[in-house]
C-alpha cells in the first residue's frame, strides 16, 4: 500500500516541475486571450490552485499542461461574462476560443509549437517593455517566463517578499494603465525592444554569476534561469545574431560556475582556477552559438564581441596560453561600439596581462577621476593587482582595502581583506 502522504509528496513535486515547465506557456497564452497580463497570471494561478486541490484526488492527468490551459480557459470566460462592460471582449474571446477548439477538438492533443512560440514572444516582448523599470522588467521576467515565485525572487536579491510583491503589482497595474498591446514589435523598434529583452536576461544572469551582496558569491539557480531564457530567445528568433552571441556569452560564463569557489564558497580568482572543473559540454554550447552568431553576420555586435573575449579564456588550455592580445584587440572593438568605463577598465585588465602591469596602471590612473566608477569596487580591486605586480606592496594593501570597503558581498569582501593583509604582513580572520 502506498502512504497517502508520500503519494501526495509526489504529486506535489510533479505539480511544480508541471508549473516551472508550462506555466510561461499558459500565461503567454492566455494573455493572448485576456489582452491582460496580470488577469492572464490570476487566471493560471487559478488552475494552479484547482490542480492542487484535484491532482491528490483524482490523479495527474495525461496531459497536465492541456488540463490546466483548459480549467484556466473556463475560468476566463466566466470572468468575462461576468463582466457586463466587457461585451466586445466577450465576443472575442468566444471567437480566439472557438478557433482553438476547431483547430484542437480535444485539449489533450498536442499544442500547437508554433502559435506557444507566438505567444511567448509576444510576453517577452511584453515583460521587458520600456514603460518599466528595469528592476521591475527583471521581477516580471523571473515571475512570468522564470515561473519563479515571490519568496525565490526576493531571495534571489536579498530583498523582503513584500517588496516584490509590489513590485509585480505596479509592474502589471502599469502594463495595463499603459495599454501596451499584446504584440510583437515590427520594424525599427523590434531591435530597440529586443535589446531590452537581452539586457533584463543578462542582468539576470550576472546578478547569479557574482552576486552584488550577501554572503553567496555564486547563485546558480539565477544562472540558470537566464540560460534557460536565452535557449528559448534562441528558438524564438533564430535570425537575430545578439540573441546567440549572448547565449554564446552565458554558456561559456556557466561553464566556470563549479570552478569559481572553494568548498568553503570563498572566491576562486579566474587565472586560478582549475580549468578541468570547467564545463566542457557548456563551452561547446557556447562556441556553436558563437558560430551561429558569427554566420549570421553578427560577429561585431556586443554580446558577440564579449563571447569572443569568453571564448578566448575557454580556448586557452591553461592562464599561460591565454591569447591577451587577442583579447586587448576585441576590448578595443567592444570600446568603439559600445563605450563604457566598466569597458575601459577591463581593457585595462587584458593590457596588462599582455604588455606588462606598468602599461595596464596608466590606463586604470586614468580612470581614477571617472565619476562613475567612484564607488566601483573593482577599479582599487584591478589597481591594487597591478600594484602588486609592480611589487609597490603597500599601495597595493590600501587599493585592496578601499576595494573591501566598497564591495556588498561578503565572501569578495573577506578575499580582498585577505589579499590587503598578506602585503601588510597580517593575517584576517574568515569572519573579515
């Protein structure tokens, strides 16, 4: 006999793997239906809500995606004919919804790939429209395509619950005060919106990759929630070159994730770390969808251009064999398209590495008065490496505490008081 609780234990997990998988889908798509975000989330959180209550009882259906598009389906008519102001919207969806059943008699046939596709895109396009923050584009991303709830959001950022529960909610009231329609831009504003998209997944991914604050220097689940994104942007418009450069980007980027900390989760610097423990399937990955990018015309762009940089290190079987001025070369194409202080600063990194930490120390002086590097705890962090290799040890121990000072995360935090104390002779407790 099977134990009731375990039984329920089960249904449970294949309840939320059902809802991880598909809810985008059926959110997406039933705001086709609704021409409304947040009602389309109300409406699937509904059949998430029913599916809990009749799963343990009566069984996972054959086809969980099919039956709960169906029940949320159902739902949105009555909602709809309860509404007596929303007459012609009644009429168009009775007209979407006879469409479906004409085309799918029997909602546990297989849905169509290419209308899901449609609809996705149309959300993504929707999730990260300018009229938002981008703060509240990356929250509405995480929660409508991630499937992310507001607990995994908020401790994903270190943030109250609450907080991205009104977040998500001024996010959608603004959506639907805003009538952005649900639709895919054409034109001139496809790329501008379509940059939009890939700067919320990019975002989403760093913030995993080196956490801005608290005491993780990786989150991966947030890393992998952006690679699962970019895979997808990556089928839905499959001509578009930034759209695999950045997947190219993120991939080769994952693959050093299981490399890039201690057992202990302090910090494992890239020259140090052990290449073997690199994700070879991911750099694969990552070097086709360069490749795709690169047929596609699209070498030069950003994303690209970053990945190529990625793709470099990946390449290199060892820190010694890294291509440098390979890599100097590609930040001085990265500068003249896309010019930033951050840019300039890591282009400093790779001349040093390539004609010498002197040469690299000129360039990082000069950003010194950069106003919006002020309080950037990389730039004392790159010049107290610099100093370092000059031997100029005690500068360096202050470029290594200022940088300390400056940086939100604690296990960087404690590796650069570790690195400031080495060069003063003292040593520093794990706590920093």
């Amino acid at each position: 006999m099977v134990d009731v609780d375990s039984r329920d234990d089960v249904v449970g997990r294949v309840i939320d793997t059902v809802w991880r998988m598909e809810s985008p889908r059926l959110i997406a798509a039933l705001a086709r239906i609704t021409r409304n975000v947040g009602q389309a989330e109300d409406l699937a959180q509904d059949a998430l809500v029913a599916a809990v209550q009749q799963w343990p009882v009566e069984g996972v259906p054959d086809n969980p995606a099919a039956w709960l598009m169906g029940v949320a389906k159902h739902r949105a008519i009555d909602q709809i004919r309860r509404a007596s102001s929303l007459r012609d919207k009644e009429q168009v969806l009775a007209a979407d919804l006879a469409r479906h059943e004409r085309d799918q008699p029997d909602l546990a046939e297989a849905v169509d790939d290419t209308a899901i596709g449609d609809d996705l895109l149309r959300l993504v396009f929707i999730c990260c429209h300018p009229v938002l923050s981008v703060d509240a584009r990356v929250t509405l991303t995480l929660r409508l395509l991630g499937g992310l709830t507001t607990d995994e959001i908020a401790r994903a950022f270190l943030t109250q619950a609450a907080t991205i529960g009104q977040r998500i909610s001024r996010a959608k009231r603004t959506l639907a005060e805003a009538r952005v329609p649900f639709e895919v831009p054409t034109g001139p504003d496809f790329q501008a919106r379509l940059g939009s998209v890939l700067q919320v997944v990019y975002l989403i991914f760093n913030e995993g990759y080196s956490a801005t604050a608290g005491e993780d220097w990786v989150r991966p689940a947030l890393c992998d929630d952006a690679l699962r994104l970019v895979r997808v942007l990556e089928g839905l418009v499959p001509d578009e070159p930034e759209v695999h450069g950045l997947a190219a980007l993120l991939e080769i980027q994952a693959s050093r994730i299981r490399a890039r900390t201690t057992p202990e989760g302090d910090p494992i610097p890239l020259l140090e770390q052990q290449r073997a423990r690199w994700d070879r399937l991911l750099i694969g990955r990552g070097l086709a969808a360069l490749a795709r990018a690169e047929a596609l015309g699209g070498a030069r762009g950003p994303y690209a251009l970053q990945a190529a940089i990625a793709a470099c290190h990946a390449r290199a079987r060892s820190a010694a064999e890294t291509d440098w001025p390979r890599i100097v070369a590609l930040y001085d194409a990265l500068a003249q398209l896309a010019p930033s202080p951050i840019v300039e600063l890591n282009r400093a990194v790779a001349v040093g590495m390539a004609f010498g930490p002197y040469t690299g120390l000129e360039l990082v002086d000069a950003l010194r008065e950069e106003p919006a590097l002020a309080s950037y705890h990389l730039l004392p962090a790159v010049r107290g490496d610099l100093l370092e290799k000059l031997d100029r040890r005690e500068e360096a121990a202050a470029e290594f505490a200022r940088a300390a000072s400056l940086t939100r995360n604690g296990p960087e935090r404690r590796l650069l008081l570790k690195r400031a104390a080495a060069l003063a002779g003292r040593r520093v407790s794990r706590r920093g």
